[in-house]
C-alpha cells in the first residue's frame, strides 16, 4: 500500500497539472450520478477550464457565447450542445468523459485541430449542433414533434432546453416562429422552405453563436454559394413587377446565371417584392434595372421587359388660350411608329414637359417633322389637330 501512494506521489510531483486534470476525471466519474454534480459540470465556467480562450477562433467558444444574444437569453452550452431529451443530456455528459480524456493524453495539437473542424466547416458544424435542436426552440412543430416522440427530462431541470414548450416560450421571449411567421428583416429567404430543401441552419447561420458577434447577420455571400452556382439547379419563381401593361415580369433564374445576389442586393434592390416601383423617368436614371439596362451593359429594348410597351391609351390634351384643344393620341401613333421614332428625342416620355410652339412645327421640328404636308397631313391644317 505504501509501495502505491509513493508511486502516486513520484507521479503527481513529476506531472502535477496532468495529475490535477486526473483528481478531476475520478471525482467526476464517481459522482456522475449526482445531479449536483451533473448540474456544475454543465456550467459555462465549468467548460471554460479547458475553453479559456479570448478572440474568436478555436478554445474561445465560452468568450463568444458570453457576447451573444444566447447568453443574454439565459441559453447555456449545453442547450445546444446537447440534443433535446433525456438521451440527448446523457449522450453530452459522455462525450463531456471523452473531452477530458483528450485533454489529459492527447496533445494541445490535437484538441485545436478537432475544435478548428467546426469553426471552418459548416457541414461538420451542422452534426456538431444538428438543426432540430434549434428548430427545438425557434419553431412550434418541431418541438411538439420532438416532444411527443422523446422522454423529456424537464422534471429535473438540468438545464433550459427540456423545460422549453412552445408557443409558450417564444411567446415569453418574444421570438418569432420561423417557419410560419413572416420575418422582421429586410431579408426573409423562407427557413421552412430551405429545411425541407435539406439545409441545415449552419448553411447560413454558421459562426452565428462563436463568431464574437451579439446577433450575426447571415452574409448574402452565401446565398450566391448555393444559388449562382447551382442556378441551373435552383429555381426561383419570377417576380412580376406592376400592373397591366407595364408589368414586368423579372427572372432570378437568368439573372443568376450571371450575377451574385449581392450584386442587386440590398443596393439596387430590397429581397423583398413589390417594393420598388419605376416610372418612365427612371429608366434614363443610373439606377435599379437600369444601372444594366442602359444599351450597353443590358438590351434596352421595350419589348424584352414589356411585352408589350405601356402606351397611354387616353389622348394627351393640350388646352391652349384663345385656341382649340389638340388630341394627341397614342392609340394610332404608338401603333404605326416605333417608340424610338418620339422617345426621348425629341419628347421625354412625359405628358406636357416639353414647350411646343407653331414656328417651331412649321420649320419641321416636333409634330412638324411629319406633319409636313408629305409624310402627314401639314402643319397648316389647323383644323385637323385642333378640333
Ligand atoms: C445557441 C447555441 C449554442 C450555444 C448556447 C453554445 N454553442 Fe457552442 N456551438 C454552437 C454551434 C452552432 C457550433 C458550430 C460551429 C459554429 O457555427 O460556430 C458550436 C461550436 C462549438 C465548439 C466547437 C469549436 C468551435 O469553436 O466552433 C465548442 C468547443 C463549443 N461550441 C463550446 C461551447 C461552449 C463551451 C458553450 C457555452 C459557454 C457553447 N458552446 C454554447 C452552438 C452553441
Ligand atoms: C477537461 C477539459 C474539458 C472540459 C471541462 C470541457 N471540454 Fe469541451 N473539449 C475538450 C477537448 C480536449 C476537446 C477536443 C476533443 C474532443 O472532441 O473531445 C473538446 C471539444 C469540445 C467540443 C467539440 C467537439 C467536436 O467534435 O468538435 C464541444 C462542443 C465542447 N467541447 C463543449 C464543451 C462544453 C459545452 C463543456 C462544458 C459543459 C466542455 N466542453 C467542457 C475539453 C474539455
Ligand atoms: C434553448 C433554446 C434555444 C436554442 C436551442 C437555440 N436558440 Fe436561438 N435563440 C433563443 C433565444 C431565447 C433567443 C433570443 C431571442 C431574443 O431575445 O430576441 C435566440 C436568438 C437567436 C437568433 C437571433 C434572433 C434575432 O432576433 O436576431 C438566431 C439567429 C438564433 N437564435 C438562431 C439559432 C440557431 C441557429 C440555433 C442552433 C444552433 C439556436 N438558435 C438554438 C433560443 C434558442
Ligand atoms: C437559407 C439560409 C438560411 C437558413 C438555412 C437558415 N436561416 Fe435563419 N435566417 C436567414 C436570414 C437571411 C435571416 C434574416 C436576416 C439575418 O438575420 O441576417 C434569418 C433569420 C433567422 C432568425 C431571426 C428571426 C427573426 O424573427 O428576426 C432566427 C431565429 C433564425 N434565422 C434561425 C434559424 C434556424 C434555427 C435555422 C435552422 C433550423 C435557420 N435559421 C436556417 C437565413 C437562413
Ligand atoms: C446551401 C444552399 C443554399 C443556400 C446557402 C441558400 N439557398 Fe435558397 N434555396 C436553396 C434550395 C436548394 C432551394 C430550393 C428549395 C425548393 O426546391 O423548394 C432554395 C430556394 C430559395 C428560394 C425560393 C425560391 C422560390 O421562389 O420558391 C428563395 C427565395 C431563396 N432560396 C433565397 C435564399 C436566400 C435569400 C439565401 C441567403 C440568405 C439563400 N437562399 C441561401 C439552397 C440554398
Ligand atoms: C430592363 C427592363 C426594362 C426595359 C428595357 C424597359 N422597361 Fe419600362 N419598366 C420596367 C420596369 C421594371 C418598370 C416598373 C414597373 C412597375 O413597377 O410598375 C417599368 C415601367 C415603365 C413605365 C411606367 C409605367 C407606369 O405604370 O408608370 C413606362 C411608361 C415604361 N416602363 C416604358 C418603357 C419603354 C417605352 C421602354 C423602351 C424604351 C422601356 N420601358 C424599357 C422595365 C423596363
Ligand atoms: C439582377 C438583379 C438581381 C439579382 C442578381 C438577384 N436578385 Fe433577388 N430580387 C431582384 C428584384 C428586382 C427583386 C424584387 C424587388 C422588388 O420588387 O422590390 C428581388 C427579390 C428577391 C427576394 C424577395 C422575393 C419575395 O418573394 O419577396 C428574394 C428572397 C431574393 N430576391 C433573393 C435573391 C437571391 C438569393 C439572389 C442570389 C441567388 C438574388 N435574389 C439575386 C433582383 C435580383
Ligand atoms: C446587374 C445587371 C442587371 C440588372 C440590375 C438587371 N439586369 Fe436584366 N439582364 C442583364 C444582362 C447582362 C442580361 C443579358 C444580356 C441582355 O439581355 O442584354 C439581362 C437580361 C434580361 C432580360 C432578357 C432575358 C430574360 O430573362 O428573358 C430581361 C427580360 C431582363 N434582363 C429584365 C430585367 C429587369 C426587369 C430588371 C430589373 C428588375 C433587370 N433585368 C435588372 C443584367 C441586369
Ligand atoms: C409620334 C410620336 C410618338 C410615338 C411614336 C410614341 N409617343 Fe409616347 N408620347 C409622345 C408625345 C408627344 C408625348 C407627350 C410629351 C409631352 O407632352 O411633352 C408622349 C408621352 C408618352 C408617355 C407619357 C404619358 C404621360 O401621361 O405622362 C408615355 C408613357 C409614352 N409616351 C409611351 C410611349 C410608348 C410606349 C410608345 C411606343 C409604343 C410611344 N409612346 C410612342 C409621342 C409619341
Ligand atoms: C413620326 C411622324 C409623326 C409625328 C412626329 C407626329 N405625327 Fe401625327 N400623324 C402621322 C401620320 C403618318 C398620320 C396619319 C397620316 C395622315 O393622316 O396624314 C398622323 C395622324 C395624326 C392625326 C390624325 C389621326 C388621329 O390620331 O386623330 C393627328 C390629330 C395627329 N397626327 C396629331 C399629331 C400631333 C399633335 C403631333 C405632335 C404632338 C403628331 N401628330 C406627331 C405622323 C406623325
Ligand atoms: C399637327 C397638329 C397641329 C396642327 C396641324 C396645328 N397645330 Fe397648333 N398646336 C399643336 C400643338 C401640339 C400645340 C402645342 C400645345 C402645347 O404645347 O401646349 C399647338 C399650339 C398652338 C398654339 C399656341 C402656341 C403657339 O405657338 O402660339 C396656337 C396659337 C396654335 N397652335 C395655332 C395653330 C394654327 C393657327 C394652326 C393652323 C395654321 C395650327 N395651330 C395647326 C398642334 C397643331
């Protein structure tokens, strides 16, 4: 006996930290049924013995979460890494056995070459957290669903994650149901959508939680990842811009074949339809369709966004003083000239911006350069245009 205890003793003396690690590891094990135990062993002060970093990177996931919007909620660690239910607690305190396992043989290499797997890619981040346990608590159908089939083990209250029943949770802390109610952001992908498509939170959201921020938002660069490159793949309906005549119809599909999402988003367009309307004016401005569409960049061809070209079906009256009125009608004009013939030169596409006089007709300017008296009756025929 006495034999041994020299032995422990030689050993903690040569290796006091390593030894120290090992007290812990026998306490731990022995009292692992205890729930008290349990319950400081799933602390965030706890973790932070071994994840003592600052920064954003590997070993500092205790420093990110303390500036995020999660702590701030009261959701701890083991919240999310752990699945919800019984199984899923005890799953996370075992694999809590083999961490300290890796810590007291492996080498310091090691541990930041497996913490750094998660930090750079977002497929293994998605098993590390799988995205039903956040679904858990951002949506009502999933945590009914995981309620109904799993032994819950809220009657101890180990932690937050089993006691969570929604609507009644985020009711209480006033978070939306991202499958069924309409974001607050100006950018709104649809989440129900995206799961049933196979993604997983960590496709857009990753870094969300250990990435030094209070509330991440998610980069539109990622969205471009998926759908640019697979645009071939990933259809996107169309979004039919006004009414009528003028409605235009816009495809992502084409677009995207060539453009990144951030090209058009959020500076030319919100991700969101039916916000942005144009008039003719715009389209000679340095702006949204336009900042392409100018004829050299992009067509500027009518017909390629209006099928047919909104032509003002009601006469534009000029009233004059001491004259008749004038009709000047599109419905024959805008059918027998193409619209180039008029616009813009010489007239913008605007009723009553561009001053006319008689003189100027008769010299063969305006109305004049037609009504001449060979290609249209003459200028002189005051009683054709004024009735
Ligand atoms: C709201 C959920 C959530 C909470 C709370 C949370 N994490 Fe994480 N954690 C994640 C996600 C998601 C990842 C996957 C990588 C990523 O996206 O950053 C992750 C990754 C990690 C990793 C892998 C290495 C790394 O840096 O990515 C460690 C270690 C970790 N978390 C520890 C902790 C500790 C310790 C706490 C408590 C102080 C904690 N986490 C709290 C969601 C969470
Ligand atoms: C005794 C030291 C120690 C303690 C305490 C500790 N960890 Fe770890 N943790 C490690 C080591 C070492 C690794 C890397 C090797 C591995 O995967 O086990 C790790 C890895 C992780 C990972 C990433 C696993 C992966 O596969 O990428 C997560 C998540 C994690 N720890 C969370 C926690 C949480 C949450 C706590 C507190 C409840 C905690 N750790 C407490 C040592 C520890
Ligand atoms: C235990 C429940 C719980 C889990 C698990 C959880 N969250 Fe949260 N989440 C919250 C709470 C509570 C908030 C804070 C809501 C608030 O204050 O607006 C929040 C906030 C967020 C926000 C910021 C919302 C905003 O208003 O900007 C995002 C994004 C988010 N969570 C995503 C995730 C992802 C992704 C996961 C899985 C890795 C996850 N959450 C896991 C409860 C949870
Ligand atoms: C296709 C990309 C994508 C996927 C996948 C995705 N999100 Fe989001 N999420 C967004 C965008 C974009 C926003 C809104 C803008 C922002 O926060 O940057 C958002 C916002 C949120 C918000 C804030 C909601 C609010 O009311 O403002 C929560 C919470 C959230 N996501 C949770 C999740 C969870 C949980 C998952 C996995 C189940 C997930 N997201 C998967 C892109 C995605
Ligand atoms: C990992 C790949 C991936 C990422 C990242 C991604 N998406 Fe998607 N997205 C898809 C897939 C796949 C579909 C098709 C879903 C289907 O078939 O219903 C889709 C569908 C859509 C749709 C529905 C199209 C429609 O009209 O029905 C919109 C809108 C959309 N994504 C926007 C976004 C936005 C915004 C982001 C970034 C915040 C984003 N996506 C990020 C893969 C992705
Ligand atoms: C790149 C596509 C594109 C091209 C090319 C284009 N337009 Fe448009 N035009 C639009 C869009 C988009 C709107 C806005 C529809 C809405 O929101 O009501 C619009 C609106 C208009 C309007 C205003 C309609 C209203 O109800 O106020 C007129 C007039 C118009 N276009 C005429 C033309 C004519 C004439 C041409 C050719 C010289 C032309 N457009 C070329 C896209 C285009
Ligand atoms: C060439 C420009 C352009 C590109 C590139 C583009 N969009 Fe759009 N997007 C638009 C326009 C225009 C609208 C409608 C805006 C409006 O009506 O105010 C729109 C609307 C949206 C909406 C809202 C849809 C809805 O139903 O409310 C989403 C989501 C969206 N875009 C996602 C994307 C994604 C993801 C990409 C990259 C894959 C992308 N867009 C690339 C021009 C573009
Ligand atoms: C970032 C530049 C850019 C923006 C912004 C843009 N386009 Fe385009 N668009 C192009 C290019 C490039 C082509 C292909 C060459 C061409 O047709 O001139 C194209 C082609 C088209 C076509 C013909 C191909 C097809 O889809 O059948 C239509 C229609 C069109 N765009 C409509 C629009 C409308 C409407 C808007 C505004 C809501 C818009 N575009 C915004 C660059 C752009
Ligand atoms: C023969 C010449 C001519 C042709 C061809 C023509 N327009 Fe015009 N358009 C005019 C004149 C003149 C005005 C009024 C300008 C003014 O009063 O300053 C006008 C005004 C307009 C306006 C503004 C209406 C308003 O209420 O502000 C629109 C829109 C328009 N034209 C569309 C078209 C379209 C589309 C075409 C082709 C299909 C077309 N025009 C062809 C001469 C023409
Ligand atoms: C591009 C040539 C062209 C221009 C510019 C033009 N017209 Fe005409 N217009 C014609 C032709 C051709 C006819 C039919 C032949 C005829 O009756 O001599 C016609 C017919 C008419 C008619 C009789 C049919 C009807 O629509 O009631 C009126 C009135 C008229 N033009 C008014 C005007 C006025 C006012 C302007 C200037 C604002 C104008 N036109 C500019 C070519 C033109
Ligand atoms: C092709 C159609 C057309 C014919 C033919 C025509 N007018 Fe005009 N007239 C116009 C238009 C268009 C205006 C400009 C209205 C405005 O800008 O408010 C105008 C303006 C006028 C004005 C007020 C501006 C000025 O120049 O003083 C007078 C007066 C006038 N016309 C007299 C005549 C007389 C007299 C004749 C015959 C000798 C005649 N017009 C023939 C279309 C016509």
């Amino acid at each position: 006996m006495k034999k041994l205890f020299g032995k422990i003793k030689d050993f903690v003396k040569s290796r006091p930290k390593t030894s120290i690690v090992i007290l812990i590891v026998f306490i731990a094990v022995f009292s692992y049924a205890n729930v008290e135990v349990m319950h400081y062993t799933s602390e965030p002060g706890f973790c932070e013995m071994c994840h003592p970093g600052t920064g954003t990177g590997a070993l500092s996931e205790v420093h990110t979460w303390r500036q995020n919007i999660h702590s701030e909620a009261g959701v701890k660690c083991l919240d999310c890494h752990g699945e919800p239910g019984l199984f899923g607690y005890k799953k996370a305190k075992i694999s809590g056995l083999y961490d300290t396992y890796v810590e007291i043989f492996r080498s310091e290499e090691y541990k930041l070459k497996i913490l750094n797997k998660a930090v750079e890619d977002p497929q293994y981040a998605a098993d590390l957290v799988p995205s039903t346990t956040c679904l858990f608590c951002h949506t009502d159908s999933v945590n009914q669903q995981i309620r109904d089939e799993r032994l819950m083990a809220g009657w101890v209250n180990l932690r937050m994650l089993d006691s969570v029943e929604n609507p009644d949770f985020r009711e209480e802390k006033g978070m939306s149901d991202i499958f069924t109610d309409e974001l607050e952001s100006d950018v709104d992908p649809g989440h129900q959508r995206h799961m049933e498509a196979g993604l997983s939170c960590m496709d857009c959201h990753h870094r969300m939680v250990h990435g030094g921020e209070y509330r991440a938002q998610v980069d539109l660069a990622r969205c471009s990842e998926c759908h640019s490159e697979r645009a071939a793949e990933i259809s996107m309906s169309e979004i039919i811009m006004g009414e009528g005549d003028a409605a235009v119809e816009f495809s992502h599909d084409f677009h995207n074949m060539i453009f990144d999402c951030n090209q058009c988003h959020m500076d030319l367009f919100p991700m969101n339809a039916g916000v942005t309307s144009l008039n003719f004016g715009d389209h000679t401005e340095d702006t949204a369709c336009f900042s392409c569409h100018n004829g050299q960049a992009a067509s500027y061809d009518c017909n390629s966004c209006h099928g047919q070209p909104p032509m003002p079906e009601e006469p534009i009256t000029y009233t004059m003083d001491g004259f008749d009125p004038v009709d000047f009608n599109h419905s024959f004009h805008g059918m027998a000239f193409s619209c180039d013939t008029c616009h813009d030169d010489p007239w913008t596409m605007k009723a009553y911006e561009t001053p006319m006089t008689m003189s100027q007709m008769y010299q063969g300017e305006f109305c004049g350069s037609c009504h001449n008296g060979q290609d249209a009756f003459a200028a002189t025929s005051c009683n054709r245009c004024h009735n």
